[in-house]
C-alpha cells in the first residue's frame, strides 16, 4: 500500500532527520538493542539506541550491527546526569529496608551491592558519536557540558533532548537543541527532568506540547501516552511536527522486553502505573508491583541516582529466577494496553495506515492509495 505522504502537516522533523515518517521509536535501556533500531528505521521511522548501559564497546558493536543492516537514520541515546559518589550511610538505610526481602530469597545483606551501572555522556561517548556520525543524537536529563554539545553539532549529528516543562523546552532550545521532545507525565521509563526535582508539578502531554510549541522555534516531538493513530493525531493538532512512541514498541518482536516485563505489560490497565524512584533514585513511571506495593512509589531514603539499583540488583535477580518481577523496573507508560505483540515494521505500517484512514475520513473520502 502506498501512503498518501500529504497526512503529515508539519515535516520538519521529516526533513531534519531525513526520515519518511515522523515516529520516533523511544529509547528504552534494558528493553532495547540494535535489533529494533533496525526494525523501526528500515520501516521508514527513527529507530533510537539507549546507550546509557551500554559499554563504550558495546555501543561501538550495537551501531556496526545496525549500520550492516540498514543504511538508514538512526538515533543514539544518552544520559547526561551529574555522577555522585556512593553515599555509604545512605546506602546501608536503604539496604536495611530491603533485609527482609533478602532473608525471603536466602541472600546474604552483608554482600556488597553491585554498583549502578548507567554512564552520562562524557569525553569517550562523544569520540563514538564523532567516529561514526549518526544521523541524530538525543539526551535525557539536560544536556551534556556545552564543549561536548558543540563536537556532536560538529561531527553533522542534530541535537534532541526531552522537556517536561516549558522552562526546560526554552533552555533546551537556547542551549542548542536542533528538536525538542515535550514528555508529558503519562510517558514510561525516567523523568527528563532537570531543571527542578519536584514531580508534583509535572504536565501531562496535552497541556504541555502546544505550550512547549508556543515558547520554541525548533519543532517539537510529542512524547507519553501515544500508542496509536489517534495519539498521533492529536499530537498533530496540539502542533508537534513529530511522536516519540516507547511503550507500544515494548511487545514488539524485536525487543528486548523480558518475559516477566511481556506479561505484566499485557495485563495492566491504565491506572496501574506510577511515578517511583525506588529503582534508581529518579522518578520513572513503571508498574506497581509488590516493592512499590511495600515500600510506597517514592522514598526518601532511595540512594541518589543511579546507586539505588545496586541494593535491588541480587533481589531482582533472585525473583526473576524464580519467574517474578517483584524487584524489577517494569516500566510503561499509561497507554499500555493499546501496545499488541507485533514486528515493529508491522507496527509501524499499522500506524501509519490507521493515521491515513482517519485523515482520509476527516476530508471527506478515502486518500489515494494503491493496493
């Protein structure tokens, strides 16, 4: 079927990136390899790698698989968070709370934790960037030192970062973003927050794109709580030029989404995420399972970011072994039940089907197509 490209009524993230449709596949750390990037662009989408637990040589591996496959933009995702030392008496509060849970699984609490494992963009990630030249480069939390930000915009990569407020969008923006990407609250994984720590005030996606739009030049990408045509839609009118999807790629066939994640995304509703930092120490939306049911969604006694995931890390495995998610970041968006277990390509063409079909009705009659 060929697609009417004329449903798209801003293509300036189409043109910018040089992709055919504006849906961006989100990042997602953990869930997330080479295998969808290739899925997503070959499919006509940005196809997005999260680098942030990745080693520089694991990066380095991901995007040669990627550039075998598939001669197409792509995405390069990372980290820019502040690294703080452990804070040992933290940390053994925060394990204390936990010594139940390891007397339930036969763990030792006196074994020291692992460490937290996610890397914010520094002098190494940016000799990737330079060294292979992706077509995009994105960053959560803010945005790395201004010297790094000037060799990724040298090397020929657009900029992309996220906002949850307009005062992140405006910074963003003045501090070199070539796009922004407006989180609204109902978004899955980490906050992008980084101008504030206070979550109570964060804005859903409907308020926030067309504010966002109001307050930049650069065009901007709608992102939480889009899993299908009518999210897009509405993204459209609200004056995005582009969607970032995450949550309806998880089922996809080319994710790395656990089998235990698989399930408990399948069977969730809509009101059984929230907002938790028990897993790392930043707020991110994930589903309720029994720490969150124990420990309450948010706690002051978390370790700072990431250090918070090393006192889970023998808890989670332990009960994943035993097939259960109770210490494991299940994270998802709040419009989990509109994702179907598909290929992404198949995801994809579904979306832009669908998005054609209701602009289609929406002039009257059926857009050109040919079978």
């Amino acid at each position: 079927m060929l697609v009417d490209m004329n449903i798209w009524p801003d293509s300036r993230i189409n043109q910018l990136f040089d992709i055919e449709y504006p849906i961006i596949q989100a990042p997602m750390a953990g869930s997330n390899d080479a295998d969808l990037v290739i899925a997503v662009s070959k499919a006509g989408g940005l196809g997005s790698l999260p680098c942030a637990l990745l080693s520089p040589e694991k990066i380095r591996d991901e995007i040669k698989r990627i550039r075998s496959q598939v001669d197409r933009p792509f995405n390069l995702n990372f980290f820019c968070h502040k690294q703080t030392a452990p804070d040992a008496a933290k940390e053994s509060v925060w394990k204390d709370s936990l010594r139940t849970y390891y007397g339930e699984l036969g763990l030792d609490p006196q074994v020291p934790s692992p460490m937290g494992t996610r890397h914010p963009f520094d002098d190494e990630s940016c000799r990737i960037v330079e060294e292979f030249k992706p077509a995009v480069v994105s960053f959560h939390f803010g945005l790395p030192e201004e010297r790094l930000v000037a060799r990724v915009k040298a090397a020929g990569c657009q900029v992309m970062s996220s906002a949850t407020t307009v005062e992140e969008a405006i910074w963003l923006e003045k501090h070199g973003c070539d796009a922004i990407i407006a989180q609204g609250f109902e978004a899955g994984g980490h906050r992008g927050i980084f101008l504030s720590r206070d979550i109570e005030n964060q804005v859903g996606t409907i308020a926030l794109v067309p504010q966002v739009v109001d307050a930049v030049q650069v065009p901007v990408i709608a992102s939480g709580g889009i899993a299908d045509a009518r999210g897009i839609l509405a993204a459209f009118a609200l004056g995005a030029a582009a969607v970032q999807i995450g949550t309806a790629f998880l089922l996809a066939t080319e994710a790395r989404t656990s089998a235990i994640h698989r399930r408990s995304l399948q069977s969730t509703r809509d009101n059984q995420t929230v907002l938790t930092n028990l897993f790392t120490g930043r707020p991110a939306r994930g589903i309720v399972n029994r720490l969150i049911q124990d420990q309450g969604a948010l706690s002051d006694q978390v370790p700072e970011f990431p250090h918070a995931a090393g006192a889970l890390m023998p808890l989670r495995l332990a009960a994943e072994a035993q097939g259960r998610g109770d210490f494991s970041p299940l994270w998802s968006g709040q419009a989990a039940r509109l994702a179907k277990e598909l290929p992404a390509a198949d995801i994809i063409k579904a979306l832009v089907a669908d998005v054609q079909s209701r602009v289609g009705r929406g002039r009257g009659g059926d857009c050109d197509r040919t079978q």
